[in-house]
C-alpha cells in the first residue's frame, strides 16, 4: 500500500513522523489537513484500513474525483481512501445488458470501453470527470425525462462495510434502493453493475429562445428523449436544447468554447455588465446548429473552474413557477448569478435518497465563480437561491451547496429513517460519518 497523489496542489504537512496531506476538492471550497491519504492496491489492504484502530476512530473517507462541492469528504483529521488506482471494466454482459465496473473508474473511462465495445449507459452526467462510485453516491442525474438519475441504473453492488464484510447487494435484495444514493457512508464501494444499451449517435439541436417563451410551454420537456435549456441571468435569452437518437453519419466534433465565450458566460461582474455580457454570449451560442454525435458526447456539457454550485430538484409541476421566482429574485436583489442557469429533467426513480423519488423532476443548477480575491463571494448569492428553490418542494442535490437542516431535509424524503436504519445496522461507529452528514443525520 502507498500513499496516494495528492488529489489538488497541497503540501504535505509533517507532525514528528506523521505526515499528514493537504487536500481539497476541484473547486478549492472545500479542504482541510488530513491525517493520511491512501491508495490501497487490494480489498484486502482496504479491509485492513477500514479495520485499523487509529482510522477508525479519526473517521474514514473514499476521495474520487473530487467534484462535489458540498463537504461530503470532510478530509480535516480523517483517513482519506484514494481508489483511483481501482479502476477499470470488470465485464461486459451482453446476453444480461450490463457492464461491471470499478469503483474509481471515471465516467470517461467507462464511456470510452463501452462505445468500443458496441455499447453505452442509457444516461449521461453533464460532466464525466467523476469517478463512477461518486457519481452513483450523490444522485447524478442525467437530461432525460425518460430515465432516473445515473445511480437508477444500478442493479448490483459490492461494498466493504465497517466491520470487514463485503456485501453483494442485487435486485432481489430491499436495500439495494438505499445503496442506489448511499452519500459515501456505508461503507468503501469496491464495484458496481449498471445496466446498458447499445450504442447509438443522437442528432442535437441548440437554437436561442426567449426564457417567458420557454417557460410558457415547458410541458414539452416530457416528451423529449434529451433536452434541456440555460437560462442567461440578467436577461430574458435562454437557450434550449434537445437530443434524440438517430441514424445520421456523424458531424464534425465541436470544440471546447472559445476563451471569450466561457469568460462572458461564468464572471463575477456587476449584474449590469453581466447582462450585457450574457445577451451576447446567448447570441453566439444560439447559433450552435444541429450537430450529430456519440450519445455520451451529445450529452456532455462544459464547466470551467474554479466555480462553486447549488442545485435544486423540484417536482415539474412546479418548476415554471420555481424558475420564474429565481429570476425574479436575481433582479430584485441585484444578485451576482453571473452564470447560465443549467435546467435539466429527469423521470421518477425508486431510490430512498434521489431528489428525483416519486416524481418527474426540474433540477435547477446554478453556479458562481471562486476566485483568489474574493474566495467567498459566492456565499450570498448562492444562499439567495437556495432561500427560493426550497419553497417550491425542492430537494438540494447531494453533492452541491445547500443550507438546509437535517430535520427539513428528513420532511422530504419518505424513506429517510429507513436510510438512517441502514447506516446504522452496516456502521454502527459512524466510521464512515464526516462531519457534514453527522450534522444531518445526528442532530
């Protein structure tokens, strides 16, 4: 066993012989000195960390990819498990229609091994830097409202729980629906089984769109096979999205946006300026045409950081409404949200902790820029939206920053006392509890 990478820059911090490591997550936001980074090679070097005296009394943390921006790692103190090195396809099952993966491999990686193998994920995240296990903890969600989030797709997993045990958990077994959205704290994900289909192109249509226009008919997002629309604050531009599978030969690949596009969509300007900024990064972008491509590059969207983000599901009955009182809230108040505001759907899934459960979901994402000169500034503005998302039954996303309570988040979700009974049978020492969720979960 090694000492892992350093996930982000960060120095290693020496207390007599202990080497402690410095880490913090993609954005900077979150970070802290933990007392060891790891990089087990075997399940049985992994059952000895989860097992060691000292580990278990600091806490235990699995580090992927580090894109969450809630403090779901908490690394301050605790023993950070790094499985990047544990990653790859463990089979492919044509016959079944699933693929079997690792738990570090990202989500570029699978895509890649599945579209040379013939085949895809029925879904995808708007980014594919996280590694698989991460993505399934937090409830990513994809852009269809035909399907759950990416973590409804899983049928089987693998898990080392805090006493030592893997545990296979299948379909045929009730917990696998809390496993499906498991937040990092039941214990150390060693693989998972995703269902598949088999590969296809989708043909994408971007064109630009007034946001009261959009608004007025969103019922056509039911229907979509993909499909979405950012709506540029300080304006009344949105535009709109829509992918479906398709035949056609493939286009060229697009190209990341251009250096002035990104610097007049995510800025920290006044909202004046970045208005002005935004009607003409609308513009530009409204002209993107109709484009054929692999179904996972279709789905793909571009996020430069250093940002910071808050997301809120919200049912789709109330989603017009929810939206039009963000924007409502971004004029009056003068907020700087200098950034598109990503909308996407998801279908109903069954996991105990998926803000999608029980209902065709709107999630509502916003981001703000973290910068060296004002590394807070996002605080406000992002406290803002939270304030008016959750009065419109909204669920935060696991994985981006929210304010809420442990109580008000328990009135949301049917099976939340059944998620606590699962975590407390599989680890009754809170080993795997950072200090995030132990603020939900136990206070």
């Amino acid at each position: 066993m090694t000492d892992a990478p350093r996930l982000t820059p960060g120095p290693a911090v020496t207390t007599g012989e202990h080497r402690r490591t410095a880490w913090s997550n993609w954005s900077g936001a979150v970070r802290g000195i933990a007392d060891r980074l790891l990089a087990p090679g075997t399940t049985e070097e992994l059952r000895e960390i989860v097992l060691d005296d000292t580990a278990r009394a600091r806490g235990i943390s699995v580090v992927g990819s580090g894109h969450s921006y809630a403090n779901l790692v908490a690394p301050s103190g605790r023993t950070l498990i790094d499985l990047r090195g544990h990653r790859g396809v463990v089979a492919v099952d044509p016959a079944a229609m699933t693929v079997t993966v690792k738990s570090g491999t990202t989500m570029r990686e699978l895509n890649r091994e599945l579209a040379a193998a013939g085949f895809a994920l029925p879904n995808q995240s708007a980014i594919d830097e996280q590694t698989v296990a991460g993505l399934v903890a937090t409830a990513t969600h994809g852009s269809s409202p035909r399907q759950g989030t990416l973590s409804s797709h899983v049928v089987a997993a693998r898990i080392l729980t805090a006493d030592g045990q893997v545990r296979t958990v299948t379909q045929d077994d009730p917990e696998l629906d809390g496993v499906r959205v498991h937040l990092g704290c039941l214990g150390v994900v060693l693989d998972l089984t995703f269902t598949i289909v088999p590969g296809h192109r989708l043909r994408k249509v971007v064109h630009r769109r007034s946001l009261p226009d959009v608004l007025a008919g969103l019922d056509e997002f039911r229907e979509v096979h993909f499909g979405g629309f950012w709506w540029y604050p300080h304006t009344s531009q949105a535009i709109v999205w829509k992918a479906a599978p398709t035949n056609e030969p493939p286009t060229p690949a697009p190209g990341p946006p251009g250096a002035l596009l990104s610097a007049l969509c995510n800025n920290s300007w006044s909202p004046r300026v970045a208005g002005a900024a935004h009607h003409a990064a609308a513009w530009a972008a409204g002209r993107g045409g109709a484009q054929v491509m692999r179904c996972d590059d279709a789905l793909l969207h571009h996020l430069p950081p250093p940002v910071q983000g808050t997301e809120y599901s919200v049912p789709f009955d109330r989603a017009a409404d929810a939206i039009r009182a963000l924007a409502k809230e971004v004029r009056r108040g003068g907020l700087r949200v200098c950034a598109p505001v990503d909308i996407r759907f998801t279908a109903a899934d069954t996991a105990w902790l998926s803000p999608s459960r029980q209902d065709i979901t709107c999630h509502i994402g916003v981001t703000h820029p973290v910068t060296a000169r004002d590394p807070e500034a996002w605080i406000a503005p992002l406290r803002a939206v939270d304030s008016v998302l959750w009065e419109f039954e909204g669920r935060p996303h696991w994985a981006k920053v929210h304010h809420r309570t442990g109580q008000e988040l328990a009135a949301r979700y049917p099976e939340w006392d059944r998620f606590q009974d699962l975590r407390r049978a599989w680890d009754p020492d809170g080993v795997f509890l950072g200090s995030h969720l132990r603020e939900l979960f136990e206070r």
